[in-house]
C-alpha cells in the first residue's frame, strides 16, 4: 500500500514490529518442515483523515476462508452479543417481519439471539469452515465478503451488524458504501471496532497484525462514514476487547442528531492528539520499553528456576511472542480452550497448543495470559490452578504477575 486506504492520502511510518507471520496461521506438525510466510508488520498515520494503518495488505483469502477463530468459545463474547441483541430488539422494536444482517457473522454467536426470537436473520461470513457451523446451527449463512456489490444483491436490513471487522477490510470504501446500500431508509448500523484511543492509552501494540489494517478513532470513521452517506450519530465505549467503540450510524438524511456523546468524543479526540501523527509516534516509543522490561521478567523467572507456560493461542499472542523474541526457550507450551487450535502450533514461534487442563496436569510455576482481554474470565476459569499456587504474568499495558 502506497497511499491512505480511506482518503488516498499520504501516510507517515510510525512503528515497525519486524517481519511476522500471520498471525493466526497456526501450523500442523507437517507444517514445522515448511517454509512460514513472513510479512512486515509496521503501522503507519494518515494525516489527512487521521486513520492509523497498516502498510502491507494480504489478501483477504489468504486469511479468512480458513479461519481458526470460533467466538462461541468466549463466554464474554457470548454475553456481550445477548445483551446488545435483548436491547436492540426491544429498542428497534423488531418482529418476524424484520430482517438483520451481519458481516463477518462467524459462527452465529450474535445472530442465534435474533432468531431464538424469530426474527429474521442472514449472516455473511467468508470462511468456509466457520459458515457451515453457522448453518448446522440455524444460521442462513452465504459464504462471501461483505462489499457494495454484495450489499446490491442482498434484501434491506431494518439493522446491520459488523463487529471487529471493519478493521479487516481492504477496500474500507466498498464495505462503508455497501452499508449505505444494504440499510433500509431508516434502518440502523451497529459497528464496533477496537478503540485507537484505547490501544494507545494502554500500549496495546499486540492488537496490530496483519488482519488489522485498520486502527481507529471516531474522528477517522467519520470522515469516511460522511463521505458516503451516512452519519455516525452516537458512540458508546465499551471495554471488551481492550477497548471497543460501538457506532450506531444510519443514511445521514433520515439518522438523529447527533448525540452529545459522540460530539464530546470528537472533541476529546482533538484535545488528546489523536488526530495528529505526534501522538502515534509517542506510543511507538512506548513499545520498545515494554518488549525489554517483558522479556527481562521472562529471563528472571527463567533464570530462577520457574516453568513457563502460555494462555491463548490468540492472534494479539501471535504478535507478542514474534515481536518480542519468545518461544520454546522461554514457554513450554500454550493452552486454548479452542479445540480447532488444540494439536495445532503458534506461528513463528511454534509452540504446541494444549487443553487448558493441561495447566492443571503440568502445574507450571508462571503463565503468560497472550489473552489479556478476557483477563477476568479466563483467571475465574482457572480459579483451581491459582489456588495451588500458578500465577499468571499480564504483560500489556506494563508486565505484572498476579
């Protein structure tokens, strides 16, 4: 990419994190005697429409039609989608003559609330393996990309879902503009994205790999939201992920007002610097620190005799462990309550991935949580290995045993 994927600008370089590979690549044993694909992975700024973005595009086939993430696994996610539904149904008030589509559905975990109250639903997911769970559990699914020549063949939504992966998306303009298409005249789109805000305020660095092209603030989406149509008229932070912002946006002719929520966003952006590169280039400096006091506790504890293991066979682990130089002479193992990782290896790193009652088995002193956003869930999970004594090593946004 040579230009601002948004507004065409010019981008300025801000960090590099070396060459990676993707992040959630994971490996069979046959892989390990094969070649690993290795691309850069450095984040750039967009001085003009203040997006932040990735240099390198790989293409989206390569990454999503055979994709390892099953967000039924995260009881957090599974919550987080009820409640968001329970209330948009009641709020939009929704009946069986109603339709919701959603982008990037996965495998049903948010679309199975619609149905259960027989509303109608259609999800459009592009990998392959993840769209047949879907439609085994009741979900229509078409296995496609999400674009504005789709968004022309499909029937209006009275709502439209695309959550985390607006981020994913190449050709920003085409999925922005194909919303604008598929949304019925007063019809409601939910968007939720990690925060940039968040992953600076908190050095959330791991969050940037290669499936994250995009990196956003308001400010940036709605630049591009206006310039097609359509109006972002109120925004609420939500803390899943590290830091998400959830958008409620419709054609800009028939949405709201825009709220004194979103308005005072914009402008806590404008204060705080997210509209310039100066900010950006802060938090690469940041970065470095983190990786040397990280690898430093590693080697101490090492060092001391203590075991090692990991939590999450996540793509965010995939860029730490890369970026920082860790593998199998500082972690024995990771565990993933993901049974489609289980047997598998982390890329680059390649490190077997193990039940997490493997932890129990095995007791190692320390576990690395590669999976820092489901801190809470994850460490009430593993109540029984923090009894015995296991501790668990937090290492964003500044490393920490607990």
């Amino acid at each position: 990419m040579s230009a601002c994927r948004s507004c065409g600008g010019d981008w300025l370089p801000v960090l590099s994190l070396g060459e990676t590979p993707l992040a959630n690549a994971l490996l069979s044993p046959d892989d390990l005697q094969r070649p690993e694909a290795r691309f850069p992975l450095e984040l750039a700024f967009c001085p003009t429409c203040a997006l932040a973005q990735i240099t390198e595009t790989v293409p989206p086939d390569t990454l999503f039609r055979d994709y390892p993430y099953f967000s039924s696994w995260s009881d957090t996610m599974l919550k987080h989608a009820a409640d968001l539904t329970a209330r948009l149904v009641r709020e939009r008030q929704l009946t069986s003559d109603s339709l919701v589509v959603e982008a990037a559905s996965n495998d049903g975990y948010l679309l199975r609330n619609y149905a259960s109250a027989g509303i109608g639903v259609l999800g459009i997911e592009p990998a392959r393996n993840i769209a047949v769970v879907a439609r085994e559990r009741g979900i229509p699914t078409q296995e496609e990309f999400f674009d504005h020549a789709l968004a022309e063949a499909l029937p209006a939504a009275d709502v439209f879902h695309a959550h985390n992966v607006l981020a994913h998306v190449p050709d920003l303009n085409g999925f922005v503009s194909g919303i604008h298409t598929v949304l019925k005249p007063n019809g409601l789109a939910v968007i939720e994205v990690p925060y940039v805000g968040d992953l600076l305020d908190f050095c959330e660095f791991d969050t940037i790999y290669h499936e994250h092209l995009s990196y956003f603030s308001l400010s940036a989406l709605d630049h591009c939201f206006r310039t097609h149509g359509l109006l972002i008229w109120d925004v609420e932070r939500v803390p899943i992920h590290g830091g998400t912002l959830r958008l409620f946006a419709g054609h800009e002719s028939t949405a709201p007002a825009r709220s004194a929520a979103a308005q005072s966003l914009l402008r806590q952006e404008l204060e705080n610097g997210l509209t310039t590169a100066q900010r950006f280039q802060a938090f690469a400096a940041r970065v470095t620190g983190i990786r040397d006091r990280l690898v430093s506790l590693l080697a101490e504890l090492k060092d001391g005799g203590g075991r090692i293991a990991a939590y999450g066979a996540s793509a965010k682990g995939s860029t730490l462990l890369n970026y920082c130089g860790i593998g199998a002479e500082t972690v024995d193992f990771v565990v993933d309550r993901s049974t489609q990782k289980q047997g598998r290896y982390t890329p680059g790193t390649h490190l077997l991935i193990e039940p997490p009652e493997r932890l129990l088995a095995d007791q190692p002193d320390y576990t690395l949580l590669l999976t820092w956003n489901f801190a809470e869930e994850i460490l009430a999970q593993q109540a029984e290995y923090r009894h015995r004594g296991g501790r668990f090593i937090i290492p964003v946004p500044e490393p920490v045993v607990v």
